[in-house]
C-alpha cells in the first residue's frame, strides 16, 4: 500500500468512526431522556409489585429501549449520516422513535395490566423530537463540513452523460461529478487519465455507467488494483449474479443462479404471513375502508372499487381490486396508460387516499386469495407489459415470483422511477429472497407510506423515454 492509498484508508475509517459516534450520540440522548422519564414518571405508574425496582431492574428497562431503539434507527435509517438527506434523516430517526415508543409503551401496558399513562408517552415523544431535529441539523453540519462531498470522475458510454448526472445531481451534498469522459477514448488513454488526475487530487472516485462488460471489467480491474473508489452502475446479469450460491467442489470457485430462489419451505411461510397478516390488517382498516367507500360515492356516484387485470407469477392473469380514484371515464378511448404527475384523471378524494395509499386497502382481499403476496415486484397491466418487454424483453424476469403489495422497487425507489431501474431493484429482490428480506420490507413500507416521494406520479417524458434509454445504454445480455 503506497502512501496516497494509506492516507485514503485512514480518512475512510475515520469518517466511519464519526458516523458512528455521532449516530451513537443520537441513541444516547433518545435512551436518556426515556430513562429520565422511566425514573420519575413511568415505574410510579406500573403495577404495584412492580414498582420497586432495584438498580439492576432499572438498567434492564432502559437497556431494552435502548436496543430496540438502535435496531429500529438501523432499520429505517436513521444511522445513515452523511447518506441521507437532512431532511429524510430527521424523518427516518424520528420514525423509528415512534415505533421504539409503541412498542415500549405495549410491554409498559402488558406489566401495568392496563393501557399505560399515554400523556407521558406523548411528552416523551416531543422531547425526543426536539432533540433528534437540533441534534442532527448540529451533527450532520460539522460531517458536511469535515467531510465534502466526493469528487467523481464519469466513465459513460452513449447513454447521455446528462442522465447520469441528474441522478447524482440530487445528492450534491454527498457527489460532486467534476469531469466525464465517454468510452470511446479508449481504455488504456482513460486509464492513464485517471492515474495522472487521481494523483493529483482532481477527484477521489469513478463512476462507470452503462458501458459494455469488456471495457468495464478492465477499468474496474485496474482501479481495484490501485485501490481507487469505483461506483459501477450494474446491468441486469450483475443484479442476477448478486443472489449466486458460492459452490465449492471443484479446485475453483463455482457460482450458481437457481432457477427460482424460493424453497418450498420459504413458500409456504411466505404465504402463511401473507393470510395471517391480510386477516388482520382486513379488520383493523374495516373503519377506514368503509369510510373510503362512503366518500367515493358520494362524490360522483360512481362505483367504489376499480377493477383492473393485472399479472402475478408466470404472467397469470388476475383482478386486482383497488378504490377509484379517478373519474369514472378515466379510459374511455380504451387505451391503457400509467397515472401521470399532477394527472387531470384523478379526482379530489382520489388525491388524497392515493396519497395516504388507502386506494390499495383493497388489494388485502387479492393477498388473501392468494393472486398476490404482501412483498414482490408490483403488479403491471398486459398491455405495459407487452409495451415494456417489446424494447425491455428481461422485465418477464420480475414475473418468477407472485406479484406484491409493495416491493424492493417501492422501498428502495420512486413510483416515478424509470421501469429499467426499477426492474434491476425487482430483481435484487427476487435473487437476494428471504424471509428476514420479506420482514425488513414489511417494516420499510411502514415509512414510505408517510414520505411524499414514493406517492408521485410518473413524469410523461418517461415512458416515451425508455426505448431511447434502452438503446443508448450498450447493453450485453
């Protein structure tokens, strides 16, 4: 390891150890304020055998909070300074404290033998969020100004520079992009540039975006060696490769890609959650449903459930049942198109519940039957599916696995994010399965039902935009 590389490495592990003792701090001041209020309010208020705690009784409790509120920051990323937008780490940590809170505040009740004092809860809560918002607008401050944003050479091939950017655009207060260059320079000419401009500092990573295997591998090899920063924008056998089985038989290495992820046992757990949970949430948002269902048709009269074909695994057909939320003439040319951002279709009390998502309540009764599960790649119309496999054949991918509520694509992108992106996302999903993935989208989906972003509606540049992207982006399948 020369010198250059030693000094990265440091400054890497350094920064790390910041993230972590800043997110640390955060946990902290959450669990001492919980403790705060444990001593003088809580434990007066459990029943009486339980009231004199010893020293170590109360340690046990606090403790408790603490990790279930560490688990949960990690969960929905509240841990992830200097990653997340300031503004989406308050919300993610904030969240997490809530649902910390809920389930502290059920094992308070289950000790009390009755629902526990919630006003001090309630307190508790607003404390809490004052200190998370101070605490992380102080923090996050110093990380950005000890740590800059990374300076980022380009490598693209003929997809437009100019998308890839808009991506890292977004996020300017983590990725700088200072220069670009297009494959066609040659390998060996870009190789070179990178280790005369690496050296002198111009910027500190590469990012290869959508060029062929062969050219990539090089760059990327040569990189590794000199142990520099590579971001590689993968292509769909990549995201295939990811969920590989490691074999070891031979004197080699052996990687192996089942036909279908799913074991018979995983499949029937899976579908176990899938009718327990749906029961469940059925007469828990019965309320809400019925409400929903008032207001649809007092508004214009028309039917409260749409009823729409879509496909699940294998491309099976089904009816998926959700509530209207557009005009009741909304198709009335025949022709099937996506919901656009700001469309004129959709109706007031179609707004709103598709904001808030009760428009998909409905779809717990598909789960139930089975057309669906309550985790895999969303389900999509024949008619787009016909249009997106034309200039996208790998989308019939996605249809291995039973079609779902919400998915890895929701959780982890934009209802208006590109369908070629999206379907890398579905599957990583379905090459990476496992019940603990199922779980940790479940808890996931709870928080991007409040973010705004996943409830936007798709830009009608896009769709006209794909086979373009497509085209561009030098495929090897």
């Amino acid at each position: 390891m020369n010198e250059n590389e030693r000094i990265t490495s440091n400054i890497e592990s350094f920064k790390r150890l910041i993230n972590l003792i800043f997110s640390a701090g955060c946990i902290a001041l959450e669990t001492a304020i919980f403790g705060y209020n444990w001593l003088k309010h809580f434990q007066h208020s459990v029943v009486p055998a339980l009231r004199d705690f010893w020293f170590k009784g109360h340690l046990l409790e606090i403790s408790i909070y603490g990790v279930i509120l560490l688990f949960l920051s990690i969960m929905y990323g509240g841990m992830r300074l200097g990653y997340l937008k300031n503004v989406e780490l308050i919300f993610s940590q904030v969240f997490a404290t809530a649902i910390a809170n809920i389930i502290i505040y059920g094992e308070l009740s289950v000790m009390a033998f009755q629902l526990f004092v919630p006003q001090i809860f309630f307190l508790m809560m607003f404390e809490q969020t004052v200190v998370i918002i101070i605490y992380i607008n102080i923090v996050n401050r110093i990380y950005r100004t000890v740590f800059p944003p990374r300076k980022l050479l380009l490598i693209h091939g003929d997809r437009p520079a100019q998308d890839i950017m808009a991506k890292f655009e977004s996020r300017r207060d983590k990725y700088v992009i200072v220069k670009s260059v297009h494959i066609r320079e040659g390998v060996e000419k870009i190789c070179e540039q990178i280790s005369r401009e690496y050296e002198a500092g111009e910027y500190n990573a590469i990012v290869i975006g959508d060029i062929r295997v062969e050219k990539r591998n090089l760059i990327l090899k040569y990189c590794y060696g000199r142990s520099i920063r590579v971001y590689v924008m993968p292509k769909i056998p990549d995201v295939i490769m990811m969920g590989s089985e490691e074999l070891h038989i031979f004197d080699t290495p052996l990687m192996l890609t089942r036909e279908y992820k799913l074991t018979i046992e995983e499949r029937f757990v899976k579908r176990l959650m899938d009718i327990i949970c749906s029961a469940i949430l059925l007469v828990i948002a019965s309320p809400f449903m019925l409400i929903t269902a008032i207001a649809i048709k007092l508004y214009d009269g028309g039917p409260v459930l749409y009823k729409q074909i879509r496909c699940t695994r294998n491309q099976r057909e089904f009816y998926i049942m959700k509530f209207r939320s557009m005009r009741v003439d909304a198709e009335k040319d025949g022709v099937a198109r996506l919901a656009q951002k700001h469309d004129d279709r959709i109706t007031p009390i179609g707004r709103f519940i598709r904001k808030c998502r009760i428009d998909e309540l409905p779809q717990l009764v598909n789960i139930l039957k089975g057309d669906m599960s309550f985790i895999g790649p969303r389900p999509e119309r024949p008619e787009i599916i016909a249009q997106y496999v034309e200039i996208m054949p790998e989308f019939v991918f996605r249809m291995k696995v039973k079609a779902g509520l919400a998915g890895f694509a929701q959780v982890y992108g934009k209802y208006n994010t590109s369908p070629y992106d999206k379907l890398k996302l579905d599957l990583t999903y379905i090459e990476n399965y496992s019940l603990w993935l199922d779980l940790k989208l479940m808890l996931l989906t709870l928080k991007i039902l409040l973010w705004p972003d996943s409830t936007e509606g798709v830009e009608s540049e896009q769709i006209t935009a794909l086979k373009a992207e497509i085209e561009q982006s030098d495929q090897e399948i």
